[in-house]
C-alpha cells in the first residue's frame, strides 16, 4: 500500500539556516533583478569601453614604445582611468539604485521584510551590497583588470615595483566612490516611493552641488570653495591618494569630512526611514 | 506563563505623545485567540509591538516564551505575520514572492520554492502562482500575504484583518483556511479584526480592546455564557420609561433593530421563569404590554458591547 500524501498544509521539518544571512539573500535576487533588465546589463557592458580603451593602450605601448611619449601610461593614467568611469559611476548608480528602496516602499514591502527574522541593518546591508557590487564592477574590477593587463602586456612587474602605492590607490579610490555614491542613492531612496523623484534628486545632488562651486568660483575667483561639489570632494582626495597635488585650493581634510559626513548624513536618514511602521509626527 | 503564546507586562507604546496602547498585561493562551476592538483600538499597534516594529516606552513582552526586546531575530523566526495593508516585493511573481519570503526566514533555496508552491496551493492561488502579483485582485492579495506569512511554517500566526476587501466567498474562504490553521494543523494564531462573527468563527478565545487598554479577556464561551441571561422584548406603549425601570431593576438594555430591546438579566438564576416575570412585572408597572418576550442567546457581539461599554 502506498503511503497517502497529504497534499494540504504541511509542517516544515527541513534545515533552517542561522539568522543573519538574510543580506546575502536580498542582495543576490537584487542582483539578479538588475540583471534581468535587459538595457541594464547593455549599460554595464557599455562601461567596460574606457577599459577595451586602456587595453588596446598597453598593448600598443608593449609593441610601440615610443607611444608612451604621446600617450603615457603611469600611476595618473590609472586615476584618470578611475575617474573617467565616474560618468558610469553615475548612470549605474541611477539605474540600479533609485528603485531599491523607493519601490519597497512603494509596495509597502518594508512590513513584509521587518517581519522576517532580519535586522533593519541587515536590509540596508543588502540593498547596499546590490548597488556596491555594480559599482564595484564598473570602477574597482576594470581599474584592477587594467593593472593585470599592464603586467601581462609588459611580461614584468617593473611598473608594480616602481609605483607601490598604485594598487591601494586604485582600491581606495573606486572604494570612495562605491561607497559615497551607494549611500547617498540609498538615503535618497529612502525618501521617496517614486524611482523617477529618487533619480531626480541623485542628479540634483551631483550636479547642483556643482553648479554651485562653479558659481561661486566665478564670485570669489578662488576653488576654496570646492567642498560645496560632492564630485570636486571626491576629486580632491583621490589626488592625495594618487600622490598628486590636490587640483582644489580647498584642504583635504575639509573634502575627506565633508565626504564622511555625508556618510553619516545617509546613514541617519536610513535609520529613520527604513522601519516596520511609518510614524507620522 | 508556560501555556500563553504571548504575554504583555504592563505595556505601554506611544507614537509621540498620543498613547497606542496604555499599561497592558494579558496573556494569550496557544489556539486561535481574536484580538478584538473597535478602529483606532491599538490591535494593530500591539501586533507591530510584538514584531518588534515599534518599542513600548515601558513594560515587557515575550513570543512563545522569548523577550521580543532581547531576542527579536529568534521570536520572528517564529511568527508568520498577515498585515493589514496591501504589501509585496515589486516585480515578482506569486512562486518567486513566497519563496524569497522563505528564504528570508532561513529556509535553503530549493526547500523555499517547494514550500511556496505547497502554501499557494493551500491558500488557493495554485493555478495563479506565475503570475506577476501587481496583477493580483485584493481577494488573491490576502491569500498571498497568507502565504508569505505560512511558507517557513511558523509555530505562531498573527493576521491583522485577514478578510478585509474580501467578497463573501472569499472571505468564507479566508476564514475557513485560519479555522482549518488552528483547529487542525496546530498553528497558533492570534486574529485582529473588528469583524465580530470572523472572530466568533475562527478563535476560542478573545482579547478585546478599547482605547488602548484591555477592556476583556477569556474564552468566548465562558465570557457569553454565565455572566448574563439575555431576553428579546418587543412592548406596545411607552417604551423609555419601561427600559429606565428595567435599568433601575439593575439589568442592562441594548436596542436592536425592528423595536426590539435585548434585556440582559445579571446573577444567578435562582427560580426557572424568575427573569421573565421580573421583565413582565416592570412592563406591568410602567403600563406597556408585552408583546414578545423569549430567550436570546448571547453572541460575541453582546460581549464586545458589554466590554467596551464598560471601559
């Protein structure tokens, strides 16, 4: 006789993972979501250009070296590579980030999540780790993978030798960038439920910020005024990390507090919004 | 204690300086328990409190024996929670919702995706499980955050307003699923609502609560049955001074539709038939004539309007 299946509810009685893993389960589906957005993946794919670019560079240098005199390739080279890509920095950080948390709000998503065995930091944590991964992808892997070319293509690690400093730069840099911007982006998702109203207010960051510096350079004559600029900020520490003299007139250390504040401003605005009950004072 | 699912300590929650819910201690035993009350009672804000969703300014609560302040992650890896508003995750569809809940609450990838597919077809939505949720009607929403709430399967279930925005049929559905939950497959359960027969049907016992305060507990039959006698009365004449002498007797008067007052008798009953004459004596007194006097038998609606007519 076989055994009758009961095909109602049914007790669970399988394996249970331990709590605080559940980041790692928001931030792969939200991985694959991005990716399932066709024109999204044809972005990412995009911002590997400047890379293919920076390839074919190297490998003319190995074959004409006298390309180096006209087109040279040192530590600079690799923070330009770096900040070109700040443009992709961008469009990544509108595309995959303003829907992260405005659309959960939206769907009224958060209750749903708050009332699984999760921390709130343990949200953010994992819709931080869908934007960081994408950021990372278009800024830290391309910079490191032009490193490994530049290697390959001289067959020697003279260059690595002579410019130590270029590895952490390169990670430091692309890390400044990934965090600032995914941030700022998740604080601003958390505003709204609107993912157009978020990438309105992201671009408005960026670009007003700077729109001011540029005004007020043209008032006072002077780039003191740089730490107004998210960018100019980010801009002005990456030439300290690359061991260049800073392009602003503005202290670095003013930049790096002005950066970290506005880390801390992202982080406050998180805590408050991202909660099982919106409270409404 | 040992046999409560949830138990409140002198809870109070406020949002600012309105009080949501003020010095609660109750305990609700393991079965299906309703929590009751009219809007605005704190029901919702007491289940959020549970959750973890919002922190009591003072007292203590624990989930199945766990402090829900010291350890929130153990007491919601416990619970299925059905909220009251409409809530999903954008873009997915009703197999790939569930399981992401599941694999939220720890269960392994490929044991989530076969509980969502158990649980939707438990709740009803089998046949509509690939469908994107945005698609969904409000009936299959409510079925659908009854699945999320069950696919870890959960020792402890809390629906806020399981069955609102639901047609008869589905909300019959609805309610036969909770009852079928906690009379036969052991999930304890606790049902917010202001729908007294959802209760009435679904739960053995009650919490009712008004202005964030309890203003009863116990279990349904004990609290219709011995505290009162209740009597249907329809009289010709003057019908004020003959419910006045009835209060003054010490019973209490409820109005209903179609003329009739429902006459609630307290105490013991000494004499079979005593009631009705004392009913019968007072109309006699004021100068009405009975036309229709028989027993009524009490219903949780009498017990609610009992209980929050009284706090």
């Amino acid at each position: 006789m076989s055994p009758i299946h009961d095909q109602s509810y049914r007790h669970y009685e399988g394996e249970r993972r331990a709590l605080g893993r559940a980041w790692s389960v928001i931030a792969r589906t939200g991985i694959q979501s991005s990716l399932s957005r066709r024109w999204f993946a044809v972005l990412l794919v995009v911002s590997w250009l400047p890379f293919v670019v920076g390839t074919i560079q190297i490998y003319a240098l190995t074959l004409y070296p006298q390309v180096n005199q006209i087109w040279p390739v040192d530590a600079h080279r690799f923070m330009q590579f770096i900040e070109q890509q700040s443009i992709w920095v961008f469009f990544v950080t509108i595309f995959a980030g303003s829907g992260l948390i405005a659309n959960d709000r939206r769907a009224n998503a958060l209750q749903i999540y708050l009332s699984k065995p999760l921390l709130r930091s343990e949200y953010i944590g994992g819709k931080f780790a869908v934007l960081a991964t994408f950021l990372m992808f278009v800024t830290l892997l391309p910079a490191l993978l032009l490193l490994v070319m530049q290697v390959m293509f001289a067959g020697n690690l003279d260059f690595l030798r002579a410019n130590m400093y270029v590895v952490p730069s390169v990670i430091l840099a692309s890390l400044m960038r990934v965090l600032i911007s995914a941030a700022t982006m998740l604080a601003l998702s958390s505003l709204s439920k609107s993912t157009r109203f978020v990438a309105i207010l992201y671009a408005g960051a960026i670009f007003f910020t700077n729109a001011i510096y540029v005004l007020l350079v043209a008032i006072t004559g002077s780039t003191r005024v740089a730490w107004v600029s998210i960018g100019a900020n980010m801009e002005n520490v990456t030439d300290v990390m690359f061991r260049q003299p800073p392009r602003y007139e503005t202290p670095v250390i003013v930049s790096i507090l002005i950066l970290l504040g506005l880390l801390a401003v992202s982080f406050s605005v998180l805590e408050r919004r991202v909660r099982g009950v919106e409270i409404v004072a | 204690m040992a046999d409560s699912a949830v138990t409140l300590d002198h809870v109070s929650v406020a949002y600012g300086k309105q009080a949501a819910l003020r010095d609660v201690s109750v305990a609700f035993p393991k079965g299906a328990v309703g929590l009751l009350g009219p809007n605005g009672a704190g029901k919702s804000t007491m289940l959020k409190a549970l959750l973890g969703f919002v922190a009591p300014k003072t007292g203590r609560l624990q989930v199945l024996g766990l402090n829900v302040a010291e350890r929130p992650l153990e007491v919601r890896s416990r619970l299925g929670y059905m909220p009251e508003n409409d809530g999903h995750i954008p873009g997915m569809n009703a197999v790939t919702f569930v399981a992401y809940c599941g694999q939220l609450s720890g269960l392994p990838k490929t044991d989530a995706m076969q509980r969502a597919h158990e649980v939707l077809y438990y709740v009803g939505l089998g046949e509509a499980r690939y469908r994107k949720l945005e698609e969904y009607s409000t009936g299959m929403k409510q079925r659908i955050k009854l699945a999320q709430a069950l696919v870890h399967d959960p020792a402890l279930l809390f629906l806020d307003e399981p069955t609102n925005g639901m047609d008869p049929k589905g909300r019959e559905e609805m309610l036969e699923l909770i009852r079928d939950l906690a009379h036969n497959k052991g999930v304890d359960l606790i049902l917010s609502s202001h729908l007294l027969p959802d209760v009435e049907y679904t739960c053995d016992h009650v919490v009712v609560l008004d202005k964030g305060a309890i203003a009863t507990s116990g279990s349904i039959d004990q609290l219709k049955g011995p505290s009162a006698r209740v009597y249907e009365v329809r009289v010709k004449g003057p019908h004020a001074p003959f419910v006045a002498a009835l209060v003054a007797a010490g019973m209490r008067c409820e109005e209903s539709d179609e003329d009739v007052t429902r006459v609630f008798v307290p105490g013991p009953l000494v004499v079979p038939g005593e009631d009705q004459q004392r009913i019968c004596a007072e109309a006699l007194k004021c100068g009405v004539q009975v036309r229709h006097l028989r027993t009524s038998l009490p219903s949780l609606e009498d017990v609610f309007a009992r209980a929050v007519g009284e706090s």
